[in-house]
C-alpha cells in the first residue's frame, strides 16, 4: 500500500485528463478547514442529531440480552 506506482503504470502511461493529488483535492484545503473550525469554535462539526430512536435501542438491548441468556445457558450445560 505503500508504493506510489503500480506495474501496469509504466506499460499504460500517463492518460490525458490525468491530475496530480493537489488538483483533486485543493491545495491547501486542510488549512481552510482548521481555519473555519476556529472561527466558529466547537459548533463547526455538523448539524445537531435527531430524537432518540428508543425502539431501536430497546431492540438492541434485547437482544444482548437473549445474547446473555443463551450464554448462560451454555456455560450451565457444559458445567455439569
């Protein structure tokens, strides 16, 4: 993952409409951006969350929880 060509690079060359790292992806973007998250201090990272989904936290929990049950049930029946 390292490396920055691959074997087929030499047999296929440069093709046009080719851009370097820095046209992609702007020069200097990453400074523009520390720039605004100081401008605006903490608040800068996106927009509030929505409500709670509490009947997808409650099926997450009940299923741990069979989760645990099952679990318990095995390590009883292996224990006797």
């Amino acid at each position: 993952m390292s490396e920055t060509s691959h074997a087929n690079d030499e047999i296929h060359g440069v093709h046009a409409g080719d851009a370097n790292h820095g046209a992609i992806h702007g020069e200097g973007a990453h400074e523009d951006a520390a720039h605004d998250d100081a401008a605006h201090g903490d608040h800068a990272h996106g927009a509030q969350l929505g409500p709670i989904d509490w009947f997808a936290w409650g099926a997450g929990f009940l299923g741990i929880a069979a989760g645990l049950v099952i679990a318990a049930c095995f390590y009883i029946s292996t224990s006797l």
